[in-house]
C-alpha cells in the first residue's frame, strides 16, 4: 500500500507494523491520516499475508498526540456528520486481524481513541492516556465517549471525559485499560511477542472469538449465550479445529491453515 502519513512493514511470519510517521507533528492525525486507518484496515481484513497488526507512532514523544489541531480549527458543524474518524476506528474494532497498540509516548484525544479500538495496548513507560477535548469546547468524536467507559467503567471514563484527567501508564494497567507496561526499550519487541502468541493460535478461532467477545457488549446475556453456542458449532467443522484437535492429541505443533 502506499502511505503517506503512515509507514508499512510486513515481516514473514505475518505480522505488520503500522506507524504513524509524522514525528514533527507528534503524529497527530489530520483527514488523510483518517483515510489511511480506513483504508489499510479493510485491506488487512482479507489481506492473507496479514496475521497480526502492531499500531505504534514514530519518534520517542508520542503515539498519536491527537488530532491536527490546525485541521481542526477551520472544521464546520457539517464536515463533523460524515464521521470519518468514528468510520476508520471501526475498521479496527471489525479486523478479522488481531490489531495491538503499542502506544509510545502521549495518546491524546484522537490517539487515545486509536488505542481503544484496538484489541491490546502495550505501554511503554512514558505512555500517558488523556482525552482533552472538553477543553477546547469538544468532545471525543472518533469512539471515545462510548469505547472508554466499556473499558474502564463509567465512572472513570467521566473523569478521563470531563475533567480532561491523564492516565499514566502504571495506572492504565491498574485499571484495565492497557495490558502491560515496559520499558520503551522494550516496547516493540513486546508487542512482538504478544503478536507470535496470536499467530500460533487458530486464525478462524480468532476471527470469530473477536466478534462473539464484542457482540456481548450489545446484547443480552442470553443471546450472547445463544451466539457463542452458534459461533462454537460453526468452529467444530472447520479443518483448524480438527487441525488442533489432532495436533494436541498427537503432541505436536498446529499447522493451521485459516479453514
């Protein structure tokens, strides 16, 4: 793909590391950089050399500082009710690929709305979470009013929303909003590994396991208990489970195939 605010690369076991690459912005996000999170998600979604994505940004300072705020001063009511943003961040949530934000540095407003439409947020040690827009006279437009309070709860999505509170990165692993903390070292190369965890597991199983977990959030419990009945039915005729099945019963590495 070609990329101008992001930079692309794909190694051979699968796994593909999209950085956002515009450092002497802090990576903040203008309507290209929305049109690129689109875009390359619904092509990782059916891309088969597309295992795993790793979201991280360039530079040491930030993960995604936020939105552009030179785009955003001279944005009318109107160019809001497109919703491009809340469109590409759904992108995200929807990949069939499980998506890991390796979040560096500041995660404001649009970047911490990058994160938590991601599957997992590692954190470097100076990863600090914040959405701000209450200041400005906003309010989170890409997913942050409803994607942080299923994370953390409403009370403290309040706190984060209203008041315009950090998170530190110690604190976000306290309270569940990210996985865990490293050195920023360190940050990559554990994405990395969590990344290999998910390879090896069945890509059908983790296709369907992504969606039955989100659809829970939108449904009662006994229909999320009839889908998950359904979504297991549908995976014990596929040739991963017998796949894995066999390979557990024959002590021996799964070659899943994706069927």
């Amino acid at each position: 793909m070609e990329l101008k605010n992001f930079k692309l690369e794909i190694d051979p076991q699968g796994v593909a590391v999209l950085t956002a690459n515009r450092p002497e912005k802090r990576n903040a996000m203008n309507d290209l950089s929305w049109r690129e999170v689109n875009e390359f998600f619904t092509w990782a979604d059916t891309a088969p050399e597309v295992k795993v994505v790793i979201l991280t940004g360039a530079g040491d300072k930030a993960f995604i500082a936020g939105a552009d705020i030179g785009s955003l001063a001279v944005k009318k009511s109107t160019d809001c009710l497109g919703g491009a943003a809340q469109k590409a961040l759904d992108k995200i949530e929807s990949c069939a690929k499980p998506v890991i934000a390796a979040v560096n540095g500041y995660a404001f407003g649009g970047g911490c709305e990058v994160a938590i439409a991601c599957d997992f947020r590692v954190v470097s040690e100076n990863a600090v979470f914040a959405l701000p827009e209450t200041g400005l006279g906003i309010l989170p437009g890409a997913g942050g009013t409803q994607r942080l309070a299923r994370l953390v709860g409403l009370g403290r999505a309040k706190d984060v929303i209203l008041l315009g509170r950090k998170i530190g990165a110690q604190e976000a692993v306290q309270i569940g909003l990210a996985t865990k903390c490293v050195p920023q070292a360190e940050l990559l190369a554990e994405a990395g590994k969590m990344a290999s965890k998910l390879i090896a597991k069945g890509p059908v199983a983790l296709r369907i396991a992504k969606r039955v977990v989100q659809a829970s959030l939108s449904a009662s419990q006994d229909v999320g208990m009839l889908t998950e009945m359904l979504a297991l039915s549908v995976l014990c005729s596929t040739e991963d489970k017998a796949e894995g099945v066999g390979a557990f019963l024959e002590k021996r590495t799964p070659a899943y195939q994706g069927k």
